[in-house]
C-alpha cells in the first residue's frame, strides 16, 4: 500500500480511494469522514466516482447540498472497495462522523478524519480508536498551549449565561459553526434550560438531520423571550462557541470545541500502537515535531508517494 497527499488522502494498493477529496474520480472511491465543507467533494451533487459515508454524513450531505447519491457505509461493518477492506468508527466530531479502518496487503491504516474522544450531545459515541500499523491523525489543536478544559463545565456556562440574558429583558444570539456546533446549542439549551430556542433559517435547515434522532427542540419564530442561535450573527453582544476562543477574556466567548485537545490528540497517537504516524490539517508540523521528540515515527503526510 501506498499514500500521498493530493485529491485529498490517496492510497493505492493496486487499487485507488480516496478520503475525503476535493473532487471526486471516474472509478475511483471516495469515503467521506463527516459533513463539514472542508472534507466534502466539491462536485458532491454530481460525482463522478461513488461516495460512500455513514448514515448520519448521508443525512446532512442531503440536507445541505441536496446530495442523494451517497452509498452508506455501516460503524464496525466491513465493506470492500476493490483492494481495500474499509470499518467505519465512531469519530464523536459530529453526527455521521466516522474515521476508517483500512486494510489492504496484511498492512493497516487508521484515518481519523476531525475526531473527538469526548464525544457531545449529538454525536453517536466518543471517538473509538483501534491499534494499527499506520495512523493519519488530524491536527486541528497539535499545539501544546491547547488544551480544553472539561466540556461539560463550559455548556453549563452557556445555559447560564443564555438564563441571566433572557433573565435581564435580552433576547441573547449564541453564534456557531452552521453543521454541528449549532445542533450542540441547540440540544444543550434543551436540556439544561427551559428556555425557547429560535434558530436561523440555514441552521433550521441542516437541524432536520438532527432533529429526529436527538430530540432537538427549537422553532423559526417567536414574540415571547427567547435564544436566537445562528451561524451568522450581527452586533457585539452576542456569544460565540468555538475553540478558538479558549483564549478569549471577552464575556460570552465559549471554548467549546468538536475536536481533541493536544493531550486528546498525543492520547490517539500513542493507544492506536502504530509504527508510523501521518499528521494531516491545521498544527500538523508542530504536533509531527513533539511526537517525534517523544520517540515516536512522526510527519506531515505530503505530496510525494509514500510505500507503507
Ligand atoms: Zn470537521
């Protein structure tokens, strides 16, 4: 088997897949690891290889982008695309996130995609990890000074913070990612508070493969006190959850991240037992660098060929 970075991750192993690409190929699969845009093909409503993805990814690539031609792949079940023997795992980043088990030639390979071993309120699990020989571990917080504190601890601070807004005559906005991070605030508003939950259009949109299967409740319009959350919010007043903001001294910025944290990241790297490890996205030479300085085979996955 073999890998490059190009159309997204490429292994060939006589045959081609491909993760997560920016396009897809003429007889060429694609797994696609979740729905965010950055890991979706561009041409997802008319491509030009088949896409395979877990049922949840499916949901939301038909509820954004119209997509309906997505082959479903199953967590813990075996499908076989040509030379490769493929197991989705839960990824705990969002709904459908799954990273993937591949085997090909006695030689296997672990690909995280974004991955978060805490897991959230409307995702499957946590992330689930096997032990392989080779890992592309994503990198979005491979930097020491990332690391998150307890999650739970921040989504009591956004229900207060939403409680004492409604309670003070405020009809407060929380802004979040559109495909997630939305649906996180929406079901821990659900759960925590008793207030009325309004969203955006959009974030309405993409909450319909959401709603059923985690319960969410929330509504377009409403005259009575409410919590607008929305992808897009205008003005200064409003909260933002992302984690990004784990610096933030600004009240109502919430570090609430979809991802592992550095230590969550060095936590994937050393249980999966592999004897060689690709960063991919975001901090990918500076995490390749620390585990390396641990002992560890570490490197960014580059554009070259690689014989695993
Ligand atoms: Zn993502």
């Amino acid at each position: 088997m073999r890998i490059r970075l190009g159309n997204g991750i490429e292994l060939d192993c006589g045959k081609r897949i491909l993760l997560d690409p920016i396009k897809t190929q003429v007889d060429i699969p694609s797994l696609i690891s979740h729905a965010h845009s950055d890991h979706v093909p561009r041409d997802i409503k008319n491509p030009r290889g088949k896409i395979y993805a877990t049922e949840g990814t499916a949901s939301i690539l038909r509820s954004r982008y119209g997509a309906d031609n997505v082959e479903i792949v199953h967590y813990g079940e075996r499908t076989s695309l040509g030379t490769f023997d493929v197991y989705p795992y839960p990824a705990g980043h969002i709904f459908g996130s799954s990273g993937f088990l591949i085997v090909c030639d006695d030689v296997s390979l672990f690909y995280t995609g974004d991955i978060n071993p805490y897991g959230g309120l409307t995702v499957e699990s946590p992330a689930r990890v096997p032990e392989v020989d080779v890992l592309i571990l994503e990198s979005t917080y491979g930097n020491p000074k990332y690391r998150f504190p307890d999650p739970q601890k921040i989504r009591i601070h956004i229900a207060k913070w939403a409680i004492e807004e409604v309670s003070s005559g405020r009809s407060p906005v929380i802004e979040a990612y559109l495909v997630g991070k939305s649906q996180e605030i929406i079901a821990l508003l659900n759960r925590y508070t008793n207030l009325e939950v309004v969203v955006s259009e959009p974030v309405a949109k993409v909450s319909e493969a959401f709603k059923e299967r985690f319960n969410l409740k929330f509504t377009k319009h409403s005259d009575g006190p409410h919590v607008l959350v929305t992808h897009r919010a205008v003005g200064e007043d409003k909260a933002r959850v992302t984690g990004w903001a784990l610096f933030s001294k600004r009240r109502g910025d919430f570090p609430l991240s979809a991802h592992a944290d550095f230590d969550g990241l060095v936590n994937i790297a050393v249980s999966s037992s592999p004897t060689k490890i690709f960063t991919v996205y975001g901090f990918r030479r500076e995490l390749a660098n620390w585990l390396k300085k641990w002992g560890l085979d570490a490197q960014p996955l580059g554009g070259n060929w690689v014989e695993l």
